[in-house]
C-alpha cells in the first residue's frame, strides 16, 4: 500500500514535470517567433500568398529544433486562417480556416485530442499585435506520446521495483511470524477457543520476553476463568434447580420491569409464555400493576377467568423490591401463588357456618315460638297443645338429623368411621331398597321399577353405608318425582368392568348452570321446596364421600323439567380383599 501511494505521487509528479517542462517549450518556440518578426510580416499589406512564403521562410529556420520536439506551429492571420505551417507540403498547399477551439485566454497551455486518431496534444497560443491592430495568432502544439511512453517506461521500473520489495517483504514476514507472531497467533487461537466456551486451554511457553509473560499471564488467566465459571455454574444450578421445584411462580424483573429471571410454573400459572426481556406490563393485566420503583413490599389477586367459575384460577401477586448496594432500589421479584382451592376452601367454611347457622336457626326459632305459645296459656287447650307439641317434636328430630349428617360429614372428612367392608351381592341391597319406598311410590302412583344384569359381580363394600347412599338418592328421586310420575334403580357392569348403579326419574330435574355444585354441602337449588320437604342439604354430600371411600365416582345428569339420573360406580371383588 506504501509503494502504491507512493507510486501514484510519483507518477503525477513526473507527468507535470514533463508537462511544465513541455509548455516551457512550447512558450520559448512562440518567443523565438515573435523575436523573428511574425507580427511584422502579418501586419505588411502585402497579398497572401506572399506573406504565407515570407512565413513559411521564417518558419523553415526553426525546422531542425522542431524536428526534435516534434512540434507543429500554424501562423495564423486576422481572419482566423492559417496562413503558415510547419506541417509537410504546408507551403505548396493554399490557406485553410484554423478549426481547432482556442482558450479563453490566449497565453493558456491546454491539451487536445485529435478525433482522427485519438491522440493527446499539448499547445499554446500567442497573440500577434501590431501597434493597436490584431494581426493574428502563434499556435504551437507537440504531442504527449513520447511523454506518456516516458512515464510508462518509468513506471515498470517503479512496478518492478515495488515487486521486489513485496518479495523481500514477504520474506522478512515469514521469519518475523515464524519468531515473534507464532506465540501471539497461538494466543490469539486459545483465546477464540475459550471465547466458543472451552476454557482447558494451555499456551506453551517459549521464552521469558514478553511474549512470555504475556503467554504465562493468557495461562493464569484461564485457570482463574475455569474456577470462576464453574462456581457460577453451581450456583446457576442451584438456583435453576430451587426455581423449577417451586410450587409457585417466579418473575424477577429489573429496574425497568423488563424480565430477567422466569420459572416454568410462572408461565403454566399464567397460561402463557414468558419471554426475557419482556416488560413485565405485557404479562399482568393492567389492574394488577405497581408503580416503578417499587421501595416496599406488595400483594394483590389476580382472576385469570372472572366470567367462568368452572375454570376460573386465583393467584395471589406479591411483589417485593430487590435491594442491593446500600439504600438503591434494583427492580423487584414477583411471585405467583396459586390460591383458587385455598379462596374455595374459604368460601366453602364461609358458606357452611351461614348455611349451619341458618338450618340452626329456622328449627330453633319455631320451637322457642310454640314454646311461648304453650307458655302464654295454650297448655290450657289439649287439643292446641297437642299439635304445638308435634310440631316442636318435629323440629327437635330435623335438628337432630341435621346434626346427625353434620357429625357423619366430619367424622368421613377426618376418616375417624370406620367401614366394615365385606364381599357382598348387590341385587338383595338394591331389592330391599326399592321394597323401602314401594309403599311411598303406590301411594302416589309413581312407577318404581328394578333392573339388575344377569351377571351382576359381586363388590367389596360397607353394606350398611352403601345402603345409606341407595336409602338418599332414591329418596330424592320420590320427593321431587310428581305424583303419576316413575323412578327406574338399574345396575349393570360398564365398559371398565366397574359396577355401576343409577337411579332415573321423570321428576323436576335440576338446572344446568346448579349440576356443577349439587355435591356442595348444604346447596340446594329450590330452598323452599327443599326445606318444605324435610331435607337437610347434605344427603349428596355425605353419599358423595362414601362412594369416594368405596373407591368409586358418583355422578349426576338432568334435564330441567323432565328428569335426572344420578349413578355411581364401584369396583367389582377382586383378589387379596378383607374385611377393614
């Protein structure tokens, strides 16, 4: 590059020297013209031809110089044509209009380029003047050929120059490589394998120059790098391990809220993908936000699906500020704790002691009043006092049922019953209920109809609890069966091998938008029909956690006003059962 940037100066330096040297020249050749009488001979009133011999005369003195430059001169006269020339058989030819364009300025050293032959020339011009009048015009050229060959010529010689110099440079190198960058290149290798993450890397050590520092500092270097890293990977382990098995949520943000760290229980709680980098504003809506920067702890709730119940998730958010050095605030940490059975559970305890307190209450409150009645002289009338008396017994019992299902519910929560199960059939237990509630379902004229499969198994169960369970759900279906009505108890084996019994009737039926939680303790869908017709709201509740004990599922279909089946399944007797 050096011999390039040189050779260019130097080529443009050579050329203007040439070109000065060629218009010094071509300015001495129009001084020797004008010395020799040119103006004079233009001015002379004289015909032309004559003054074109007196010219060409005068021209032909100059002939052996201009040989050696190579120059031509036309004398030009006032009329724009040339009159002399030193051009061959100029003499012998008649004048001819000068053609060629002329400089602004007359004493100007220009360059032209013949169209016929596409050579450079270089001229000058003289004007001639004799006292005020213009007589004519000098005009000298000589071309650049033999220049431009010169400057070739020079030029192969800087090239050939230039070439041995990149040889010998090239030479000196190679050995420089081979005793000083060999060590350098090693280094710089090492560097860019430990740069792609292998960081076992060694430079061998060659001298104690500098070199060799540098080498044995490289090798320090990555000794200290390889400890460094493997701490920071445990530790980047552990924390990866103590994230993935949270059982909530992580989002570790900085200070501008855009994420930084993210748990895969984060992205399953909020059912979306969490980028890094993502700003923390698209991923929580809008209403659970905090201002930044965050200086102290935070909590609220977020519902993923306020509008279904079914598939609704609470999550309790709770941000707190990242403190690092001294009192500076650095983002903040969020964490996502999924609290919808825990807000469930709470609305459930809620729900038991309002609905508890109010069973409590209805009976309770109609005792104390007949109670009063008697007190305030209806004792005096046997026949009032009677009735009273019937009434208050029969509150007393629903208090007493009420009860009675509460402590059986608490007793199967805590597991505290115990289930004496034994293999037994099912179609005696399925035919003394339906015997039960035959008597009912005449007086009514409602249908009850038993279908059990001829090859019924046998199950592993508390024939008392499971006569409880039979004893409630056909219950059900004669209270809330119309008059005229049927109910149809079907036991079969399903497609699994479990048995399974239902219980179908054409009686009320339940909506749809109640089936979700007719299991739940004390929920009934008509409350006044329900309380009118003695029922205490658990009865599904407490058959729902025996079949559960069984290890079976209880389920439930209805069609508002025309009808519902409630069936449970139980498996059948298998090997290696005893009683418990």
């Amino acid at each position: 590059m050096a011999m390039q940037l040189i050779g260019v100066y130097f080529f443009r330096q050579l050329e203007n020297h040439f070109t000065d040297s060629l218009n010094q020249n071509l300015r001495t050749q129009a001084e020797v013209l004008k010395k020799m009488g040119v103006a004079e001979e233009l001015a002379k009133g004289q015909n032309d031809e004559e003054r074109s011999r007196h010219l060409n005369t005068l021209l032909s003195k100059l002939a052996p110089s201009l040989q050696q430059s190579d120059m031509t001169i036309h004398i030009i006269d006032e009329n724009n044509f040339i009159i002399a020339s030193t051009e061959p058989n100029q003499s012998k030819l008649k004048k001819r209009p000068f053609t060629y364009s002329l400089p602004a300025q007359p004493t100007e050293v220009l360059k032209r380029t013949d169209p016929a032959t596409g050579q450079d020339y270089q001229f000058y011009t003289e004007k001639l003047s004799s006292g005020n009048n213009y007589a004519g015009m000098i005009y000298i050229e000589a071309p650049l050929k033999q220049t431009y060959e010169n400057i070739k010529e020079i030029s192969v010689i800087l090239v050939q120059i230039t070439i041995v110099s990149l040889i010998i440079t090239s030479l000196l190198v190679v050995i420089l490589a081979r005793t000083i960058t060999s060590p350098v290149k090693e280094i710089t290798e090492q560097a860019t394998l430990m740069a792609a993450g292998d960081f076992n890397r060694k430079v061998s050590l060659r001298s104690e120059d500098e070199i060799g520092q540098l080498a044995h500092a490289f090798n320090h270097l990555a000794a200290h790098l390889r400890n460094a890293l493997a701490e920071k990977e445990e530790e980047k382990e552990k924390l990866e391990s103590v994230l993935a098995n949270m059982s909530d949520g992580v989002i570790a943000t900085d200070s501008l809220g855009q994420v930084i760290v993210k748990n895969e229980w984060a992205e399953k709680l909020l059912e979306h993908p969490v980028e890094i980098g993502e700003t923390i504003d698209n991923i929580l809506p809008s209403d659970t936000l905090i201002d930044l920067p965050l200086t102290r702890e935070r909590q609220t709730y977020l519902e993923l699906k306020p509008d279904d119940p079914e598939t609704n998730t609470i999550l309790k958010v709770t941000y707190t500020p990242i403190k690092l050095k001294e009192e500076n605030m650095y983002g903040m940490v969020i964490v996502l704790e999924d609290v919808t059975e825990q807000k469930r559970l709470d609305q459930q305890r809620k729900d038991f002691v309002a609905n508890v307190s109010h069973e409590l209450r209805t009976p309770l409150t109609t005792i104390k009043s007949y109670l009063e009645a008697l007190e305030d002289g209806a004792m005096d009338e046997p026949e009032l006092a009677r009735r009273f008396l019937k009434v208050t017994r029969q509150e007393a019992d629903r208090m007493t049922r009420l009860i009675q299902d509460l402590l059986q519910l608490s007793h199967l929560d805590s597991r505290k019953i115990t289930f004496h199960k034994q293999q037994i059939s099912l179609e005696p237990l399925l035919q003394e209920v339906a015997d039960h509630f035959s008597f009912q379902c005449k007086e009514r004229c409602i249908s009850l109809t038993l279908y059990t499969h001829s090859k019924l198994p046998q199950i592993f169960a508390d024939r008392d609890k499971l006569h409880q369970v039979l004893d409630n759900l056909v219950s059900n279906a004669v209270k809330y069966t119309p008059d005229g009505g049927s109910i149809a108890i079907v036991a079969q084996t399903d497609t699994q091998g479990m048995v399974e019994v239902g219980i179908a009737d054409t009686g009320i039926g339940i909506p749809k938008k109640d089936l979700g939680r007719i299991f739940e303790r004390f929920y009934r869908v008509d409350k006044a029909r329900s309380r009118s017709l003695g029922g205490t709201g658990l009865g599904l509740a407490i058959a729902q956690e025996i079949v559960h004990h069984h290890e079976g599922e209880i389920e439930i279909d209805s069609i508002y006003k025309k009808g519902t089946l409630v069936s449970f399944t139980l498996p059948p007797v298998t090997g290696g059962k005893k009683d418990e």
